[in-house]
C-alpha cells in the first residue's frame, strides 16, 4: 500500500477540518518567492494567477515583508475611534492617484467595500441599480444582489436591492435601463471573472453621460482591474499615461469607485472612494467597520504603492502584458485574447478550459478557468521575462496535454 504524500496528507485534513465552499483544493501551497510558489512535496511553480489578481508585488517582497513588520512592531490595531498616519496617508494617496478629490472608506476585501459603496447609493434617496450581465461584485448578500450570476445568486434570494442587468457593453440597453429614478449605474472597466470581458470604446464614457442625465451616480467596481493590474493605475483612466499625467481631467470621472484585491499585495484590505460630493453622503451611524483602516494594512498598500512606482512596475506590466497576449494568440487553438497589462483572458476553439487548467498545473504553472472555454491570468506584477518566455514556450505541450493532441 502507497503511503500517502505529504501534499496528500494536507489534502485530507482540509476536507475534515473545513467547510466545502470551495471544493477540494488544488495543492497545498508552503511558500513563495517572487512569481514562484511550492507544495508541500516541494514541487514548484510559475503563478499565473496571483491569489486571483492579489498578488502584486508576488510572493516575500522585501519591501512590503519590511513595512508589515516594522508597522506591527509600532502599532498593530486602533479601533475607528482613533486615527493612524497610514490611514489618512493611504487615503490621501488613493485620492492623488484617481486625480480628484473625495473620501475613502476602508474595508477589508472587495465585497465589503462594495457593501459600502452599495450602503452610499441608497443615500441618494433612489434605491434602483442598473449593473451588468456578466458582472461579479462579491459574494455577500449586498454584493450578490448586484452580481448576475444565477448559480450564485438562486440559492440566498431573495436577495436586497431593486437591480436591474443589462448586457454589458451594449449602451443602448444601458440608456433604456437607467431613469430619473435610478441611483446607480455599477460597472466594472473589464469584466473579470467572465474571463476579461473588454467593453467597447466609448462605452464607459456613455455610462458617464446617462449617468449624469438622470442624476444617477456612476460606480467603478476597480477590484481586480485597479492598482496597476492593466499597466495605469485604474482602468477607467485613459491609456494616454503621459498626456493624463499632464491633463488629469482627460479622465473618466466616476462618483464611486472600489479597490482591493492588488491593493495591499496579499494583506486583507478594500476601499471604497466616494469622488466629490459622493464622498459625504455616508455620514456618522451609517456604515462602520472594526477592522477597516487597520495600520499594518494601510501600511502594507503604502509600500505596495510605492513599489510599483519605483520599481516602474506600470510599464513592465504594459511591455510583458502585450508579450504575453501576442505569444498566446499565436496558436491556432485559441481563438480570441484579450485584456490589458497583466489581466488577460483568452477563448478556446472548444471548452476545454478545465483540462487546459489541470495540464498548466502538471507543468508546473498555475492559471484559471473562469469558464467553461475561457482562461485568465492575473500574475503578479513583478512577473519576470524568463516566468513569461517558460510559459509560453510550455504553452503548446498543454494544450496538446489537455486536448489529447500528442504526434
């Protein structure tokens, strides 16, 4: 009789010890360094997919490992009695890097912050949200309610809000949708989780207009497109980086915007910017947090931050990005690639996404299957040439693997 690994071992203690909302996972995972992770049998791996778009500066990055430590040594915890410098510093910074004034409020995920952001729409008065098919905004009640997927949603209805779905994409169903009774139009700049749906051009400058036409505010889910992901700081921002730096008004300006995910690398944290007179309408009693705001939290998105920006990690993400999607593109049996930076999403010729997802991990690179013909990468963004260059070189060997296709 084999004995069992110790990968295995992990494997069968997950499964009695926690709850099954996941499934069985994939490898238990004992450290990383950079873009590399390993299993407990010490096997390694390219991480294609950054803890899903989480992972910014990869895995053991000094400088976010040196401000956790130095931050936790000082001052671990405050309630929201009090303040903390990296708070109202990372506040501060999130407000200069979207070019515009506001207020933030600071969660500890993705979907919390969009449960803020869903608590400041009602605020308005109006309580219609227009979102789109497609769209993935969390998993909490709040959050789900504004998420079309009906898997997620069919089992915990009813479920709150008066939310209306339209195709995303199409500004005509857009225009139909929203009326002087809508509060919010809730879009994210590329889809995620559908597997990197890009909207047409113009179609979040339309969403602005109808927005504003019926008095409605306009909401960026930025979760997983934000903080550097796509090569600019927020995908909504105009591509033109040097003509923005000099003209910040040549941007897309939202009234809400949330961000997680990449934000603090790996440390739980989220936030949701109220853009302008948004930014006031959640007052004292309205919405709190314990954790929100934590100082080793803002203090970890600070050194991510500061990362990219002196490491030049904007247009490394730009320059690998579109290395990445060419060399992808080049084999027949994909049919379509897209996304920008480090966010990418390509289509199968058949659906095959699973098997596709099970060869790259074989092969020692970790990617996603967010549909059934569809794969996305979010890697960190330190991702290096040679990570890229071993990928794309196996590339051909996986799919031949998943597909059955070996001469």
């Amino acid at each position: 009789m084999t004995a069992n690994t110790p990968e295995q071992e992990w494997r069968d203690r997950y499964t009695g010890a926690l709850m099954n909302t996941f499934g069985p996972p994939k490898l238990t995972l004992t450290r990383g360094q950079g873009a590399h992770v390993w299993d407990e049998d010490g096997k390694e791996y390219v991480d294609l997919l950054g803890g899903i778009a989480v992972n910014a500066l990869g895995h053991a990055h000094p400088a976010l490992v040196e401000a956790v430590t130095a931050q936790l040594s000082t001052l671990g915890h405050i309630s929201n009695f009090f303040a903390s410098e990296p708070q109202v510093e990372l506040a501060e910074k999130l407000l200069a890097l979207l070019g515009t004034e506001g207020r933030v409020f600071f969660t500890n995920s993705g979907a919390e912050a969009n449960e803020a952001a869903f608590k400041l729409t009602r605020r308005t008065g109006r309580t219609h949200v227009v979102a789109a098919e497609g769209g993935f905004h969390g998993r909490t009640m709040g959050a789900l309610a504004l998420t079309s997927k009906e898997a997620y949603r069919t089992p915990f209805e009813p479920l709150p809000g008066d939310v209306t779905f339209v195709p995303y994409g199409d500004v005509d169903a857009l225009a139909a949708a929203v009326t002087d009774r809508t509060a919010a139009i809730l879009l994210e700049p590329m889809q995620g989780e559908a597997g990197v749906v890009v909207p047409p051009d113009g179609y979040l400058a339309a969403a602005r207009a109808i927005a504003t036409e019926h008095g409605a505010l306009l909401w960026l889910d930025e979760v997983q497109t934000g903080m550097g992901r796509v090569g600019r700081w927020f995908a909504h921002h105009s591509p033109l980086v040097e003509e923005v730096a000099q003209q910040p008004s040549r941007n897309l300006t939202p009234d809400i915007v949330t961000v997680a995910k990449g934000l603090a690398g790996g440390f739980p944290i989220g936030a949701c910017i109220g853009v302008g007179q948004a930014g006031k309408l959640l007052e004292p009693g309205n919405h709190g947090t314990t954790f929100g705001g934590n100082p080793v939290a803002c203090a970890a998105a600070l050194a991510v931050i500061s990362t990219i920006e002196s490491e030049g990690l904007l247009e490394h993400v730009t320059v690998l990005g579109q290395k990445l999607r060419d060399g992808l593109a080049a084999d027949p049996r994909v049919t379509e690639v897209r996304g920008e930076g480090l966010l990418i999403g390509l289509d199968l010729a058949s659906e095959a996404s699973a098997a596709v997802t099970a060869a790259a991990l074989a092969r020692g690179f970790i990617i996603n299957n967010p549909t059934p013909g569809r794969i996305r990468l979010a890697p960190p963004l330190v991702l290096t040439q040679d990570d890229v260059n071993a990928f794309l070189a196996a590339w051909p060997a996986i799919l031949d693997d998943a597909l059955g296709e070996h001469s």
